[in-house]
C-alpha cells in the first residue's frame, strides 16, 4: 500500500495509518477505491481534517481509526 498523500509505502507496523472510502461522485453505484494514510501524513493533518477523515457523515465506508480499540 502507497500513502495518498506522500506517494510513500505504509510500513506494516505502522499502527496510526489509516484507511478511508469517500462518497466519490453522486454517479458512482459503488462505493470508490481505498484511500491509504500513512501515520506520519496521519499525525500531520489538523483537527478538522482528522474530523473529516473519520466522521461517517462524510465518507462511505468509515475509516478504520473508528473501529481501532488502542
């Protein structure tokens, strides 16, 4: 897996990266492809985005920093 944002691979232990799906477009019958954020990219973005990235109000398939019980 590739980071979306840095174009760089996502280490397997990397435990702060974080997959996505977004509603893509209003033609779309299938949810789009997985986004991939790396942890450094991760803990990089401000509290907004982070909110953007993990409310299910704006992506189709919620992100796995949902799910993650640390």
């Amino acid at each position: 897996m590739k980071c979306d944002f840095c174009g760089k691979f996502i280490a397997y232990k990397d435990n702060d990266a974080m997959v996505y799906t977004d509603f893509g477009t209003s033609v779309d019958l299938v949810p789009p492809d997985e986004r991939y954020i790396c942890g450094k990219c991760w803990n990089g973005l401000s509290a907004p985005r982070k909110f953007f990235y993990t409310s299910p109000d704006y992506i189709w398939i919620p992100a796995t920093k949902l799910f993650r019980c640390d």
